[in-house]
C-alpha cells in the first residue's frame, strides 16, 4: 500500500455527507464505500492540551468559549459510535498551563485521557517540569502507552516505563507507531531529565520506520511527534523530518502550537507523500485524518477534518 493519495474533497463528501464543518459531528460510514477489500481507519489526535480541563472563560479573549475535556468526549464518543476503527492519540504537552496541573502534578490530567480512551501519546518539554520523579508521581494513572522513541531512560527511574513502538491492528490492518521529543536543552532546568539521553528525531525516524515497514510489515506508519511544525532555523522540525524520512504516512505534531486548515502535504525521500498535521493548542481543537485502505489495489487515500471544540457540543450526549 504505496500510494497515498487525497480523496477529491468537494465529491467525496458530497456522496458520503461530508466530514460535518458546520455541525462537526458527520462521518464516513464504512457501508458508503461499497466494496469489501476497503477499509477505513480514522485517526483523532490532540496537542499541547496544556491542562486545560475547562473550557476557556468568556473573557473576551481569542479562545473565549472554546475547548473542554467533557466536550472533547462528547465528540470522540460520537465517532467512536458510527465508526468501526478509530484510534485517538496525543502529541504532547499535556502538562502545565492551569492551576489543574500545580495542584494535582498531572494526575487529573492522566486520569481524564485515560476515561477518553487514548490510545498512546508522547512527552512533550513541560511533562518534564516536575522533574523524573514528577513524571512517574501519578505514571500509573495511564492506561494507555507512552511512546518516545529518541528518549533513553535507562538507568533512571523511568526505565522500561515507555515504549519504543506500539503496532496497533484493525480490522486486518496494521499500524506502526512510534514518538519524537525536543531536544529539551535550554527548555527544561538540566537536574528535570538528568541521566536519560536524547537522540536526533531524524536518525531514530530512519531507524525506526524500516523495520516498522519491512519487518513488521505494517500497512500504516504514524508519528507522534513534539519538535515543532517549522523553523526559520536549520532545526529539526516536522516538515524537515517528513522531507527526510522513508515511509511515515503520518505526523501528528505539537510544539509549536500550529493551527493547521488541513494537513501539509510533504514528499519524502522515496518521492512519497508524508502528512504532517497539528491542531493548535489547549484542547480547542481536535484533529482527525481518515484513511481509506483498498487492499485488492493496494492503495490508501486521505481526507482530513480539524473539528472545533465550542458550546455545540454541550448540547449533545453521546454514551
């Protein structure tokens, strides 16, 4: 399944009621595509939540209104309800920003992603705040893995604790994931990650996604990542790994608190396409990408929908 290619937007939701921008709530059932050797995944995600439980105040500034864990949910179990394969995933960051997070050291934060039913996430910078010890205080409120692939732990208090890679299956089809964080020099106090080294994304990509592809034969490759969409630098960022990098399908970033229409489009080094999405910042929005897998062609399509997290969503209940 080499070819990856965009769904032609304006027909596509036409004849399967579009991905809802105004109610934010529609989907592509599975019975719309017909044909049995078709299967579709959908993949939600969020980044740099920053503890925000509650949506914003209505203070007038430029998120008033917006975001909010119970609407989160609303939404995700909506499309958990009228669709078969879904995964949910987090980019980082899901530390710090509200009082939430310097009164309860995360555990709120851990045990509100696990009653979502998140299935992995990555560490950001300020999950390192609170130190090592800080981390693992509340680690066990997690039901869901880690995955921070170029963060070595060993010899200190959260070894064995993460994952290098999770391979998930649905419905026939696998799906490799693996997570890259910052550099965290000159971001979070030096004793914050003592003993735990930090190898360059690139290179763990170029590692990694080989023996997801060849070895593991996965149909999927996704990754979670916390280096930041861009940079006028020469720094490591999203659209760098993707243009350098062999068989990632998707990134799912964070960082640098980007809010994105719709996923960039990046050919990486085998002239492939690679998606790299973010959906900004504090839980306002949610990000979705659905992939469309025809296994007698062996092919997959994309189509991508960010939903807005507002006061609609208090109106609806969804079990």
């Amino acid at each position: 399944m080499e070819e990856l290619k965009s769904v032609n937007r304006r027909g596509f939701l036409k004849q399967l009621m579009a991905l809802g921008a105004t109610a934010g709530l529609s989907t592509l059932p599975m019975d719309g595509f017909g044909k049995a050797s078709q299967v579709k995944l959908s993949i939600l995600h969020t980044n740099d939540v920053h503890s925000r439980i509650e949506p914003f105040p209505m203070d007038g500034s430029r998120f008033q209104g917006l975001g909010g864990v119970a609407r989160r949910s609303t939404l995700i179990n909506k499309i958990r309800a009228e669709e078969r394969n879904v995964l949910l995933f987090d980019a980082g960051d899901m530390f710090q920003g509200t009082p939430y997070f310097n009164v309860f050291d995360g555990r709120v934060e851990l045990e509100l992603m696990s009653k979502l039913g998140y299935d992995a996430g990555t560490f950001g910078n300020h999950e390192f705040d609170n130190g090592l010890t800080g981390l693992l205080k509340h680690f066990d409120k997690a039901n869901f893995p880690f995955i921070t692939s170029n963060y070595n732990f060993k010899g200190t208090v959260l070894e064995g604790k993460t994952k290098d890679y999770v391979v998930f299956q649905k419905q026939g089809v696998k799906i490799g994931v693996f997570g890259v964080g910052v550099d965290l020099n000159g971001l979070v106090d030096p004793k914050s990650y003592e003993g735990m080294t930090i190898s360059d994304p690139i290179e763990t990509a170029n590692r990694l996604t080989p023996f997801l592809k060849k070895e593991l034969k996965c149909d999927l490759i996704c990754c979670l990542s916390h280096i930041g969409y861009a940079y006028d630098t020469e720094k490591v960022s999203d659209l760098l790994l993707a243009k350098n990098s062999r068989y990632i399908d998707l990134i799912i970033g964070g960082h640098t608190h980007t809010f994105l229409d719709k996923p960039t489009e990046v050919m990486n080094l085998d002239n492939q396409i690679t998606l790299v999405n973010q959906t900004g910042r504090s839980g306002v929005n949610l990000g979705r990408v659905d992939f469309i897998f025809d296994k007698q062609k062996g092919t997959k399509k994309f189509v991508a929908h960010n939903y807005v997290i507002d006061a609609s969503l208090d109106r609806k209940s969804y079990a």
